[in-house]
C-alpha cells in the first residue's frame, strides 16, 4: 500500500511538538534528542508528513560543510514502507538551497539504504565510531535544479 498521494508536507510547529517526540523512539531516553528536534522545530527545519495525524517527519539543515543534510527522518512503525519517507526525502530536495543534499543511516538500516538507492542517492563515505559496531555510511544527490543558487 502507498499513501503518498494524500499526505501533506508542511512545516513542523511548536503544537506538532509533542507528537513528533512521540513517534522517535529515541526522543525519549534522551533529553539531548528532544532538545535537537526542538531546536529544529523552532528553527523551521523540521517538516512533517501527515494524513489525519503525523506520520513521520524529517529535519533538514546545512551544517555538513555548507550543504543541505538530512540529519533526522523518522517514520511511524505502522506507516513504514508505504511511501512516507520517500515523500518527505523528495519534498527536502524541492526545497534545499544548495546543489547537493547529504543524508546518513547506519550499515545495519538496509530499508534506508535501499530507499536512498531507489530516490537515486550515490554513496559519499563511511564514518566510524558513532554507534559501536554498526558505522554511519554517508550519502549525497546532486540537485541540478538548485545548482545556480550557489
């Protein structure tokens, strides 16, 4: 099944807050990671997908060298596989203001890696040491589209 059709991308808010922390897993344990995403809520990088309710969300900023990077993109486990963080990849690339956008995932997260694969995201480098065991693998795409805003 693919809800993409209906779902809606928008610019987090401070009301959308509590909902988004609801859906990482992470937020929870860790007080920095709620801190962060509500930097980036505030910070207006922080967009989200919905269809009657949030079902995911994604922050975008430029602190990868000066490039657009997707630091976050979370998906509701119930939601996943349906479209979701597709839709809300190419919506940070319709709006990255630089000519190439960055993401990372683990080695371990091989959904993440197809989805990169299939939106056509090429590999940039490997990172070790984040998460003991598991190293971060880096890519990028290149948005001619935004390449004369540099």
């Amino acid at each position: 099944m693919n809800l993409s059709a209906g779902i809606m991308i928008r610019p987090a808010t401070t009301s959308d807050l509590a909902e988004i922390l609801q859906i990482n897993p992470l937020a929870e344990p860790s007080r920095k990671r709620r801190e962060s995403i509500q930097s980036a809520v505030t910070a207006g990088s922080c967009h989200i997908a919905e269809k009657e309710k949030i079902l995911g969300f994604t922050v975008l900023d430029y602190s990868f060298y000066g490039n657009g990077f997707v630091s976050l993109l979370v998906v509701r486990p119930d939601f996943r596989r349906q479209g979701v963080a597709s839709e809300l990849l190419k919506h940070m690339e319709s709006i990255c203001t630089t000519g190439k956008l960055y993401t990372s995932t683990n080695e371990s997260n091989m959904p993440m890696q197809a989805l990169l694969e299939k939106l056509g995201y090429l590999p940039s480098g490997i990172i070790y040491g984040l998460d003991e065991g598991d190293p971060e693998l880096v890519f990028h795409k290149i948005l001619k589209r935004n390449t004369e805003r540099e």
